[in-house]
C-alpha cells in the first residue's frame, strides 16, 4: 500500500525537463537536430506603407471572416438593378 502511494507522490513531484538545443557558433547556420536539421536565418521584415498594410489586412479579414461577401455584394447589385428598372 505503501509502494503505490509513494509512487504517487514522486509522480506528483516529478519535474520535466526540456533538451536543450545544440548553439550555434556561427549566424545562419544549420543546427542538428535528432529529428533532422533545422534553420536559424533570419528574414529581413520588410515595412510596409500604410495604405498598403490597411488594404492587405482588409482582404484578410475579408476571406476568413467573410468569405461570402463577393457573392452577396453581386446579389445586392442586381436585386438594384432589378429594383431601378421595375421603377
């Protein structure tokens, strides 16, 4: 009984720890890894004018958030059309 209770306790105080990855000695060099190789480079960002940021996250927001609205846009278009001629 006590054998289980015991292991219980380590179980509940065991403490992970995680590996740590060889350093490179070098920038944009290639690390080992055990499960292959992975690299370090770094992208240079590039800054964008305000207009063109404003304008790419509004077609982002458009597809994911409302992928839709090109298709309700052209029904409203000729629901008018078809209002205005009936007029």
């Amino acid at each position: 009984m006590e054998d289980k209770s015991s292991e219980k306790s380590k179980e509940s105080n065991a403490v992970f720890v995680v590996p740590k990855l060889p350093k490179s000695t070098r920038k944009n060099e290639l690390v080992p890894v055990d499960s292959g190789v992975v690299s370090i480079k770094k992208e240079p960002r590039k800054v964008l004018p305000e207009e063109q940021y404003v304008d790419n996250m509004k077609s982002i927001i458009q597809r994911d958030y409302f992928p839709d609205i090109k298709k309700l846009r052209v029904s409203l278009m000729w629901k008018l059309l078809l209002f205005y001629l009936d007029t």
